[in-house]
C-alpha cells in the first residue's frame, strides 16, 4: 500500500507541476500577446488565473473518472 501512496503522491506533484507550467504560460501569453485577444477573451484567461490562485484544482474535480466513482485512500 505504500508503493500505492507514493505512486499517487508523485503523480499529484507532476500534475502541480504541469498545472505550474500551464499557469505561467497563460500569464506570459496574457501579459505578451494580450492585446491580441478580445475583451472577453482576456477577461476569462484572467478570471481561469483568479479562480487558480490559491485552489489550483477547484471545484471542477470531477466525481467520477472514466465510469468509476473516486476514492479516498487512507493511509492507516
């Protein structure tokens, strides 16, 4: 079970990661090239980074993935 927890751990720090990168390069195409969206483009690429901030995932987890329902894995 261990292995299990580690396999998931190391899966949820890639995905931070990615959701880092992806982050980042909203933000520099926003600040860069922004002018060369409309406003209502800009306006949601800044509220995607405002809704972000502080809860990367938010609430848009879904409640099941590929037909099964998610499960909370305890570590006792």
């Amino acid at each position: 079970m261990n292995d299990y927890i580690e396999h998931l751990n190391k899966r949820v720090m890639d995905q931070a990661y990615e959701i880092g990168v992806l982050r980042g390069t909203l933000k520099g195409i926003l600040n860069g090239q922004g002018r060369m969206f409309t406003s209502g483009t800009r306006e949601h690429i800044e509220g995607v980074l405002r809704r972000t901030e502080d809860d990367p995932i938010g609430p848009e987890i879904p409640v099941e993935h590929n037909g099964a329902p998610q499960v909370e894995v305890s570590g006792e």
